[in-house]
C-alpha cells in the first residue's frame, strides 16, 4: 500500500535471496544453528515441492498474496 504498487511484496521478496546471502557472508559457520526441527520439515516439504527452501518457506506464508502463486 505504501508503494502504491500490487505486487510490491512479491518484489521485495524477489531481492531477499541477495540480502540472505550477503547477511550469511558476514556471519560465521559456527554461529550458524545446526540442528532445527522446523528446519527439517521445511527440506522434507522441497523433496516434494521442489521448491528452494526460500520460495519454500515463503509460498507456505503468503501463497495468497498477489504474485505469490507464481512460486
């Protein structure tokens, strides 16, 4: 609403893959978290889906929201 645009969104999260990985960049591996059950069922729903686990966990959040089917 803000933007004035439909899908904006959709647009700011077209451009999230590229701040995740800057982000994981400037962090490092042992201050990563291992083991996550959440994360588990998410990588056991992109075995079916394939999906990436990014549109994954976004098409289960806002698959109703304009552009989001496209996932």
């Amino acid at each position: 609403m803000l933007s004035g645009k439909d899908n904006a969104l959709f647009q700011l999260y077209k451009n999230l893959p590229i701040a995740v990985k800057d982000y994981l960049k400037t962090v490092e591996n042992n201050q990563l978290v291992k083991e996550n059950s959440a994360l588990d069922e998410i990588n056991s729903e992109i075995k079916i889906s394939k999906r990436t686990i990014l549109d994954q966990i976004t098409f289960e959040n806002y698959s109703y929201y304009l552009g989001f089917d496209k996932l």
